[in-house]
C-alpha cells in the first residue's frame, strides 16, 4: 500500500487544489508530486448531493471515497494518508456543515 501526503493549496471558496506527494526513498526521503487534483464544494456542487439525497454525513462519506478513489486512479494502487487528510477535510466540513446548516 503507497503512502502519500496531500498538501493543500489555498483554497477558494468552492474547491481547492490539492497536491499529491509519495515517498520513493521512504518517509525519510524527499516526498514528490505524483498528481494534482480538485476537491470541488461550491454551492452548486453540494445542492446536486442534495438533490441526490445525501445528507450531511452522506455527503461527507461521499468526499471521503470521491478523493480516495481519484487518487487511487492515478497511483494505480490503493494508498493510505500519512499527512494532510485531517487539513483537506477540515476545509470540506467547513464547507459542508455551513450548507447544510442552511
């Protein structure tokens, strides 16, 4: 199973980039980008969950499998996050819960 990192760009107020670093030399070794992807949260994208649906929790188990899953599609290999998950999705709750607090 891959470690990796996600490192957080700063985020706008419907997404955020987020960079996708491995450790080829181990955790002691210099981490590098594998891939970048967009976790989107706008309005939009939670009224179609929404709409779907999913209520709070759903739509943050949603988040949870959508970012593994295209990270997995890039690695090619099932991964497990050794830093930054709880920073990406402090982001992704912010904006969940005040959503769905409405």
């Amino acid at each position: 199973m891959k470690e990796i990192k996600l490192v957080c760009d700063t985020p706008f107020f419907d997404k955020v980039d987020v960079n996708v670093l491995d450790f080829p030399s181990g955790r002691e070794g210099e981490p590098r980008r594998r891939c970048k992807i967009t976790v989107e949260f706008g309005p939009y994208d939670l009224a179609q969950l929404k709409k779907q649906g999913l209520d709070y929790d759903s739509a943050m188990e949603y988040y949870e499998k959508k970012v593994y899953d295209t990270v997995k599609f890039y690695l090619a290999q099932d991964w497990i996050c050794v830093e930054g998950h709880d920073e990406l999705f402090k982001m992704i709750n912010e904006k969940v819960s005040a959503y769905y607090a409405q």
